[in-house]
C-alpha cells in the first residue's frame, strides 16, 4: 500500500466549495505525478486536525473522487488513488517549475497580485492554443 503524500490547504476566499478545492488538488497532484495508483490518502481525521474543516466535508469530497474513479475506500484501511492522471513524473517537471518560480519572482516585483498573476497566465494560456491550433 502506498504512502500518504499530500497535504491540503483551504483558500477561504476562493468562493470555491471546500470539497470542490479538496478534489482540484487531488486532480492537480495526479496530473503533476506527485500522487499515483496506490497512494493513500491522508484520513479525514488527518485532514481535520490539519486544516479547519468540517469531517462530512472531506468525506463528501472523497466521495467524490470515487465517483470520478480515481480513490476507493478500503473500510478500515484508507482511501486509496486507484489511477493516474500523471503526463510527466515530477522530476521531468522540475526545470520547467523552476522556470515558472523564477518568472513569479519577477511577476510579483513587477507589482502584479496573485489574481493579476493568475489573470495574465490564464490569458496567454488560452492565446497561446488558439495560436497552436
């Protein structure tokens, strides 16, 4: 069985349901490589004392990515991932991160804000594949 790897964390202002965000990082962490098939998922006890959240939260998130068919719950074991998303293992991923964080650097002594921040990227993200197809 595999070993719990994440840590979440709540933005309280995102106006994004908090088990919709629990599900977002599950996703973005299977597409990163960081999780993979056989991952346990931290307890919703472990999830409670670390982030302030209601339990029926975490578990109707966790419902949720079963539903989706990436985690099942082994009663009295855990949650497990049972399939990936992963495009590329987190070590092919680490330049390019680097790159992003040296860019943030710069974006934020530019004086722009994480949602301008978030606003620029989303932008030349939707330019850049209408240039490419």
């Amino acid at each position: 069985m595999g070993v719990t790897v994440i840590s979440f964390h709540l933005d309280t202002r995102s106006g994004i349901a908090p088990y919709l965000q629990i599900v977002g990082q599950v996703r973005q962490a299977l597409l990163l490589g960081l999780l993979a098939e056989g991952d346990k998922l931290p307890t919703v006890k472990e999830v409670v004392a670390k982030v302030a959240i209601n339990p029926n939260t975490v578990s109707k998130a966790y419902r949720e990515l079963e539903h989706q068919g990436l985690a099942a719950a082994k009663p009295g074991v855990g949650t497990f991932i049972t399939r990936s998303l992963g495009e590329a293992s987190p070590a092919e991923n680490a330049p390019l991160q680097q790159e992003l964080k040296s860019w943030l650097v710069k974006a934020r002594a530019a004086g722009l804000t994480e949602a301008g921040i978030e606003a620029l990227f989303q932008s030349t993200f939707r330019e850049s594949a209408e240039e490419e197809r």
